[in-house]
C-alpha cells in the first residue's frame, strides 16, 4: 500500500523483516520440538537458535537465483547456522511455513484493527450521547420523514461497528491455526505433536486438517469481515457527505486553520476526508471476490492463492487501519449545528406529523383509506405552499368533524417523536445508557 493510506505499525507487520522473523521462529521452534522428540540433535535446536540469523538483501539475492522464496530463506539461514542447519525444516514443506506465517500475520493486523475500532466506538458512543435529544429529521429517499435525533443516527451506527468489531474476533479466531503437516498434509514425515508445539508457542491452534495448506475459506471469512466493516464506514462517511451539502448544513468535517478546500474557489469546504473514506472501502471490499476464489484451489495445492494474498492481505489490513483512524478523528472533531438541523425540520411546516394526523382520524372513527387521502390532499396543498398544513387541516370540513382544533395542535410535538430515546439507547448501549439517564436527570 502506498505511504499516503498507511500507519507505521500495521505497515511493519507486512514489511520483509518481520515476515522473515516469523519464518525463523516458526522453524527454530519446530527445531526445539523435533530435538524433544529425539529426531534430532539437542545441539542442533540450540545452533539454531544461538546462530540463527537472517539477512534480508542476501535473501533476496538467493531468490533471484532460485525464484522460491522459502529455499532462500533456508539457504540463508543456514550461512548463518553452519552444518547444524541441515536438520532445519525436517518433514516440512514451504506452506507449512508460509501459512502459518500468514496466520500469525493476520491475527497481529486483526488486533491493531480491534484496538481502531475501540477507539472509533469511544467516538461514537460519546457523540451519541452528547446529542441524544439533539432534533432533526428524519429521511428516507432522501425526502423529509420524521424527527428522530442525531444521537439516535450516531448510536446506530455504533451498533453496527460493534457487531463488526464481534465479526472481527470470530474472524480472528478462524485465521488462528497453524500448519505442520509436511506435503499434502499426511504428517507422514513430521510427527503431529510438532504441530501443536509450534501452534501452542506462536499463539495459534492446530488446523484440524490440512492439505498442503490451510483452508482458504478462513481467510475468506476474514477478507468478507473486512468487507463488512468497509461498508460501515463508507456508510457513515455518505451520511457524513450528505449532512454537509449547503442544501443541508447539519453536520461537516472540521477545517483546519490553513486548510484550503479549492484550488479555484477560495469559499470551498469540502468533506474530502469523508469523500476519502468512500473511495478506500471500494478498495477493501474488492478483496473478496479474490479472496473467495481462492478457497477452490487444485487437489491438495496450487499457488494460485499466493499472489492474490501478497497483495490483498497487507492492502486491506493497511487501508482498513488507516480508514478506521481517519474517521475516528472525523467522528471526534465533527462539527454538528443542531439550529440547522431545527431550521431543516421545521422547513415543511408540520409536514413531517402527518402519520400522527392519520392515526388520530383512524382513532376518531375514519377509515383508514379516508383518513389517507384527507390528510394527504391538505399535505400537498401545504407543499404547494397554500397555507399552513395545520390550518389547512382545521379547515377541512371532514377532518374537522372527526377533531377539534385543539387536538389538531396537540398533534405537532416534538416530544412524541423522541420519547423512546432512552428505551432505544438502553437497547444499544446497555447499563451505561440508563447510569448516563440518571445523571442527566440529576
């Protein structure tokens, strides 16, 4: 992944020297266990890890000459070892090594994008709260619905993160096997308790069973997590692009002292970082058509997988470290004009009550099917811009013999929209939602 969408920390684990790193563990570790076992020398698992070393240029340089990455490794190793080396990767094959390397890889990034998503639902969790009786309207397609409140659109999207973050552990928890089962998975040259001991050492399980690799469908699963949590984020950032339009003015990144939104006009603020956002979870979620067509690999193994999995593991795991903490700082910074948002609910005149209008008339004795059309004719009248859509409805001869014009006005109150907030907020955010209620009433 390019420099401009990648954090130091996640960009390492993907870096040469820690792949390697890995490599070497995963082989002095299987050293140690085989040396337990008796199938080789004490002195020859001590070597080496006492004289174990690896260089990353002479390495690259091997593989130029031998155009596969693991024998270049070896050799390189064993420069370093001496004549000990040759009791190094005993029973085993390349993908015992690159898989179980690509696990440990994976669960490292699946725990930097816990801690990300920690902290974008820290974000998130105290906005909502912080605007949980904040008014405005609600909309669907894109057209005036009803009030809800922006606390309520944030604590929304909170849920889901959260039930992304669930999807990312059980993801992780699938990605966590290791492979020691030699060619075509038989362990007929490696004994199994290798296996364990390697897993138990890096922090993995056991892959259950094994061809020459471990199942594809794990990494499957984690790739289409990725994807899920992708389209989260795209879906708050368009929320984001949308409440900033000038048509609307809700809400809008923060701009810096400095920042220039134009290259031609100077008035400009644009939501570029949310912009940003949309384009870099396109890019997540096109790795798992890749991802899912590895899972078919030919009979016990093929390399197809591999090149997919250069590419796509260290560019998902980047770009979704790097999307997670921009809209971290996006949600932190955000700047919400909860006036603008009143102006906006208030601009159709009552419009958005004309559900409570209905009821009331269908409670009152009208059909359903009258009620509708009466209340919608004095709708559209209103849009029209023929009057107030309360007068209107106190002058509609049906409607007013079913109401009164008292009981008209009662129906245009924002309160009735907002009063199950805390009933929803105690659904998403449990025990600290009802402690946050209480203090707000003391």
């Amino acid at each position: 992944m390019i420099p401009r969408y990648s954090r130091p920390e996640m960009r390492r684990i993907w870096e040469p020297e820690n792949r390697f790193r890995i490599w070497f563990e995963i082989e002095a570790h299987a050293c140690d266990a085989q040396a337990k076992l008796g199938v080789i020398p004490q002195a020859a698992a001590r070597a080496v890890r006492e004289r174990g070393r690896f260089e990353v240029a002479r390495i690259d340089a091997i593989e130029r000459e031998t155009h596969h990455d693991v024998i270049a490794f070896l050799t390189d190793l064993a420069e370093h070892v001496g004549p000990e080396a040759r009791f190094v990767h005993q029973g085993m094959t390349s993908s015992d090594v690159l898989d179980t390397c690509l696990a440990v890889q994976l669960t490292q990034a699946a725990d930097i994008l816990l801690r990300d998503l920690d902290g974008l639902l820290a974000a998130l969790k105290r906005r909502a709260f912080e605007h949980k009786l904040t008014p405005t309207v609600g909309r669907s397609h894109g057209v005036h619905a009803e009030p809800t409140s922006f606390g309520l659109k944030l604590a929304g999207h909170w849920a889901e993160f959260a039930r992304g973050r669930a999807r990312l552990e059980t993801a992780r928890r699938e990605i966590a096997t290791c492979a020691i089962s030699g060619a075509v998975g038989t362990f007929a040259n490696i004994d199994p308790r290798v296996e364990e001991y390697v897993a138990e050492k890096l922090g993995l399980v056991p892959e259950p069973i094994s061809t020459q690799v471990i199942p594809r469908d794990r990494h499957a699963q984690f790739f289409m997590t990725l994807a899920l949590i992708a389209a989260a984020v795209e879906r708050l950032a368009t929320e984001i692009r949308h409440l900033q339009r000038t048509e609307l003015g809700e809400a809008e990144e923060y701009f810096a002292p400095g920042q220039k939104g134009s290259s031609a006009m100077p008035h400009k603020r644009n939501p570029v970082l949310a912009e940003n956002l949309t384009g870099l979870a396109r890019l997540v979620r096109a790795t798992v058509t890749p991802a899912l067509e590895n899972v078919a690999l030919w009979h016990e193994r093929d390399i197809s997988h591999s090149s997919v999995e250069r590419v796509i593991a260290p560019d998902a795991t980047i770009l979704m470290d790097f999307a997670l903490s921009r809209l971290t700082g996006m949600v932190d910074r955000l700047i919400v004009y909860p006036e603008r948002m009143r102006a906006n609910l208030e601009a159709l005149g009552g419009l958005v009550d004309s559900q409570r209008v209905l009821l009331a008339l269908t409670q009152a004795g009208m059909s359903r099917e009258d009620a509708y059309g009466a209340v919608q004719q004095n709708a559209m009248a209103a849009w029209r811009g023929e009057g107030r859509f309360a007068d209107l409805l106190k002058h509609d001869p049906e409607i007013a013999r079913h109401l009164s014009s008292e009981t008209i006005d009662g129906l245009f109150d924002l309160a009735y929209h907002l009063k199950h907030v805390d009933t929803i907020f105690r659904r998403v955010f449990g025990d600290e939602a009802e402690i946050q209620h209480h203090h707000g009433r003391t």
